[in-house]
C-alpha cells in the first residue's frame, strides 16, 4: 500500500473498472465528502473485487455502503442518475452509466429466511455484512482507491481455489437453497482439486430443497455451471449424488458435453452454454420440450434446441459425419442455416470419439464461414406468367423448383430453371 494525495493506494487502485469514469461517478455521488470520514461508509464487494484480484475482466459491479436505501437514492438523483428502485425493500439500489451496472446494497443482516427469500435489517458492520454472505470468496471489499479488506480470509481460499461457506454450510445453504448450486458453480469456475468436503456433504443432504427453486433462478445458474471449464467434474459429481436428476433429469450425454467441452477449450472455441445443454441431452422431442418448459428457456433458446437436436431440415440428415462433401456441405448450409449448421457439427465432433478426425471437423466449420449463401433466382413473376395462378399454389411450385435447384446444386443457369418451371407446371392439372 502507497500513499498518494494523503489517500491510501491499494493494490487495485490502477484496475480500470475502479478508475472508469462511470465508477468514479457512481462513488462521487455516494461519498460527496471526498476526503472526509465518508469515504469508508462506501466499498466495492463481491464478484468484482474477487475477479479483479484474480486478473479476470470484471463486468457489473456490487457496491456495499452504510447509507440507507432511500439516501443512497437520493444521492444518485442528486448527481443526475436515474437509480432502479426495485429491490429496495432489500436495501438495493440499481443504476446504469454508459451501460456498465452497478448494484448498491446497504449492509444488512438476514433476520428471516424460508430457503428462498430473506427479510433483512440494516447494520453499520462489516464483518456483520460479510459474514450473512454465502462463500469467503465473495466476502471480499475494496475502497475506492483500491485497498482491500478481508474480514473472512476468503482471500487465501481464493489463492487455494477453495469454496468454502461462510459460517455452518448446512445454515447458508438453509436460508437459500440456491446456494447448493452456487457451490458447484463456483467451484466450476474459481476451484482447484476435490470439493470442499463439508460444503459438498451440505449440499447432499439438503438437495431436495432444489426443488423449490423458481425455474428461472435455477436456469441461469445451470447454464453458468455449463459454461465454466471445470464444468464436467462438477456435472460427473453432481450426477453421482443425485442433484444433477433433481434439476436436469434429461442430462443423459455426459460423455458427449464433455467431449464438446475439451473441443471448445483446446480448439480455441468460445465457450458456449446453450450448445453445451444440447449436447447433455438425448435427441428426443419430449426431453427437448421437457427441459425447454422446465428451465423456461427463451424462445430463441428453445428454438436453438430444437434446431440441434432434433429430426433434420427439409429433409437434410440430423446426424453429421466429418467426410461431408463441398457439394452436401452447400446443401445443409443453404437448408439449414449458418447457425444450425455449425451447431450439428460440434454436436457431430463431439459424438467422434476419434480425436484424429478433428481436421475434417474443423474443415467444415471453415466451409461454413467461407460460404456465401445463393439467392434463388425464380420470382413470383416468373412463376405466374407460367400460368399459375395465385395462392398456396404458388408457393407449392416455387418449393419444388427450389429443391430441384438445391439438388442441381445452386445452378445460375437461368435457362434450367425456366425449363424445370415449365415441367413442374405441365405435370399440375388445375
């Protein structure tokens, strides 16, 4: 620690979602003080601190403060921010400046809980504050010149990769049954070897209480356990203890999520959650619609699914292999769709139990990038100076011309295309 202007300087004084002129704006008009007593009533918490130390880019950030609710609010007015008042019944405050989020919570104590909400009452201490949190890991705060404070020696358990409840695991996971996943989820993303061992027993005994968690809640957190790369142990571990058929019964391709899960990590692939749900599940149409109900799933989310798992697309085969040709290529493509096609083919890659075939795999995700998809050249027009008349069967004639030129392999030979008109129409009587 240095100190600068007669400020402490702490080791995160220079991270730039500290310095970013949004954070200083937010902080100015919770501390109007400046370099009064003030400046300690107000300190970043949580995810951002604990990711910064980390080096990881940090996104939203959580502010703990000791001014009331309705003072933080006003104090956000007053500095010409707009705040979100909806969780202000639990002392939070929201606002956004130039699309970064912040939360501001005031330092509470949880009186009552029900495994899934929480009345509070309001404290002035810290170590209070950090220790109704749910893992020492996310009980960390800086100041907003950059020094940290570490009331719980989450910091250590950090460095060790270690999740550890704050307290009695059985207490924190009773006060919010959501925390049972938080603990798998975090160790997927911040842990180092075996599970903590009384946060994992917790988490056994009191796994029932997942079923009273609000689809939502439990979708998101899923999802975020997918997407982190220590997501197969944490999923093998979770099926073995029965918590993984509690939330996702349908998750039967462990094998497949794993695989597709080493593909994205070491072909340099973003990692991408919803494809890695596809791959957990059986190709069946009931599990499709079960999980995407259940989990309530966007739409687009739902139809993603839909589109990698299920039957093919106008008549294009489900089922990828690596030896496609350039011509079957175009055809899934243009069928298809960019998206769907590149979706099959990790699901494809990832069912290879080859590793020697990911050259070709690779190729056709290449194929796919590279491929300007045809316009196909027969109009409306075209199709009624043929002599069809206007309606369904218009569009009945264009879908057959199409598949011919689809099969034909996008020709532009216009005089073709007139000719396979033609026949289509001499063969309708109307």
């Amino acid at each position: 620690m240095i100190i600068v202007n007669n400020k402490k300087q702490g080791e995160l004084a220079k991270s730039p979602w500290i310095t970013s002129p949004e954070t200083q704006k937010v902080m100015t008009a919770l501390m109007p003080g400046g370099g009064s007593k003030e400046e300690y009533d107000t300190r970043f918490v949580g995810g951002c601190v604990r990711d910064s130390l980390l080096g990881l880019p940090v996104k939203d950030v959580d502010i703990a403060t000791r001014l009331k609710p309705e003072l933080v609010v006003e104090r956000l007015r007053k500095a010409g921010l707009s705040p979100r008042t909806q969780g202000i019944g639990h002392g939070t405050a929201g606002v956004t400046v130039s699309g970064i989020s912040f939360e501001i919570t005031t330092l509470r104590v949880d009186v009552k809980t029900d495994g899934r909400h929480a009345e509070v009452a309001y404290t002035d201490d810290w170590v209070v504050d950090a220790s109704r949190r749910d893992f020492t890991l996310n009980a960390l705060y800086a100041d907003r010149y950059g020094v940290v404070y570490d009331p719980l020696g989450g910091r250590s358990d950090l460095k060790a990769g270690v999740v550890r409840f704050i307290g009695e695991a059985e207490t924190r996971i009773r006060e919010d049954y959501l925390r049972i996943l938080r603990f798998f989820r975090f160790h997927a993303r911040y842990g180092a070897g075996e599970l903590n061992g009384a946060g994992f027993e917790a988490c056994q005994a009191l796994k029932q209480g997942l079923e009273k968690l609000s689809a939502g809640r439990v979708r998101e957190e899923l999802l975020k356990i997918l997407g982190a790369s220590g997501g197969p142990m944490v999923l093998r571990t979770m099926a073995a203890t029965g918590i993984l058929s509690i939330v996702l019964p349908e998750a039967t391709y462990l094998g497949r999520y794993e695989r597709l899960v080493d593909i994205e990590e070491h072909q340099l692939f973003k990692s991408d959650a919803v494809l890695r749900l596809a791959a957990l599940l059986d190709p069946d149409v009931e599990n499709v619609e079960a999980v995407a109900g259940r989990l309530k799933l966007s739409r687009a989310d739902r139809d993603r699914l839909k589109s990698c798992l299920l039957e093919g697309i106008r008549g294009q085969d489900a089922n990828f292999v690596c030896y496609l040709s350039m011509r079957e290529v175009r055809r899934r493509l243009y069928v298809m769709g960019e998206r769907c096609f590149q979706d099959r083919v990790m699901l494809g890659w990832a069912s290879d139990e080859k590793s020697s075939n990911s050259v070709q795999w690779r190729a056709l995700l290449a194929m796919a990038d590279s491929w300007k998809r045809p316009r196909f050249p027969l109009t409306g027009d075209m199709v009624r100076k043929a002599g069809v008349p206007e309606g369904s069967e218009m569009g009945r004639v264009m879908d057959e011309v199409e598949e011919w030129w689809i099969e034909a392999d996008f020709t532009d030979d216009m005089f073709s295309i007139i000719e396979r008109l033609k026949a289509v129409v001499q063969a309708t009587v109307y």
